[in-house]
C-alpha cells in the first residue's frame, strides 16, 4: 500500500502537520501573524477612540473618515484571521493595548495615527520578508496584497496629515479639513 501525505505516519517522516489540504505554516510565521493581527486589532481601536473624540468636538467629517480607517484595519485583521485558520494555524487573541489613546488635537491623532500605519507597514514588509525566508508562498502572496493596501493606507494618513499641518493656525482650516472628508 502506498503512503500518502494524509496518513499519518508520513507526518512524523517529512516533519510537518497536516489540516485539511493545506500544510500548516511555520511557528515563527503563526507567531508574527498573530502579532500583526494583535497591531490591526489595536489600530482599529485607536481610530474608533479618535473618532469619537472628535465626534465629541463636533468634528464630524474627521469622525466619519476615521471611523473608515478602522473598518479597513478590522477587515484586515479579519483576513488574516481567516487565511491562518484555512492554513491550519492557531490564531490567538491576546487583550488590545490599553495605551492605546490618543493626543487630544485632531492634529496629534493624525501624527500618532501616521506612526502607526508607518509601523504597522514595516511590520506586514517584516513578515513578507519572513515567509519568503521560509518558503511559505501563499503567506508571501498574501502579505505582497497587504503591504501594497498599507503603503496606500499610510499615503492617505499622510495627506489629510499634510493639509491639516498646513492650515492648522487658521481658524477655518480645520472646518475646512472636516467638511471635506465628511
């Protein structure tokens, strides 16, 4: 009888688990991966608390446009949940940082925001970098995606960062900031 990769013996022969019909990535992937999920998770959360502060200052347009920021961080959170789960991997849920506040100007919520993206950016390149190291081509495939939406992410921080920067002493500047990106 021939053995296949869906006996078990052959797991112990060619050191790896199987699940489903994927194998199952690397530890040190899994583990880097549950560490950018955590960073999606908490930047999620920093924009939903900055949106409401600004909701409170009666910024609305600043509030809507960060309240899209965090649903674009908790579907990508979502999509590498899913993509560890069919791979066969283990996805952990440790608690979201509770540091995780903000400035109270809606200029510092945009800097502290920028950062974050900047990390979280440098974090996916890490992890692409990772899987190329470990020959895990779907995860590369995946995170080749996810870099290129970050890039695009942090560009957009950036730019209402930019403007805000720049009209900051004017009064209206940041009525005029609001209005557009309600």
């Amino acid at each position: 009888m021939a053995e296949t990769l869906a006996d078990p013996r052959m797991h112990e022969v060619v050191g790896f688990a199987l699940k489903g019909t994927f194998l199952m990535m690397p530890t040190e992937i899994q583990e880097a991966l549950n560490h950018q999920i955590n960073d999606d998770y908490c930047l999620w959360y920093f924009y939903r608390s900055a949106a409401a502060h600004c909701r409170e200052a009666n910024l609305h347009g600043l509030s809507k446009w960060l309240r899209r920021r965090s649903e674009l961080n908790l579907r990508q959170a979502d999509r590498l949940s899913d993509f560890m789960v069919q791979r066969g991997g283990h996805v952990e849920a440790p608690p979201i940082d509770a540091a995780n506040g903000h400035a109270d100007s809606p200029l510092g919520i945009l800097e502290t925001a920028l950062d974050r993206e900047r990390r979280l950016g440098q974090s996916a390149s890490r992890l692409a970098e990772l899987s190329v190291h470990h020959e895990d081509h779907a995860t590369h495939d995946l995170l080749e995606r996810i870099v290129s939406d970050l890039v695009e992410a942090e560009a957009k921080v950036q730019s209402v960062r930019d403007r805000l920067k720049t009209l900051v002493d004017t009064p209206a500047g940041l009525f005029m900031v609001d209005r557009d990106l309600a």
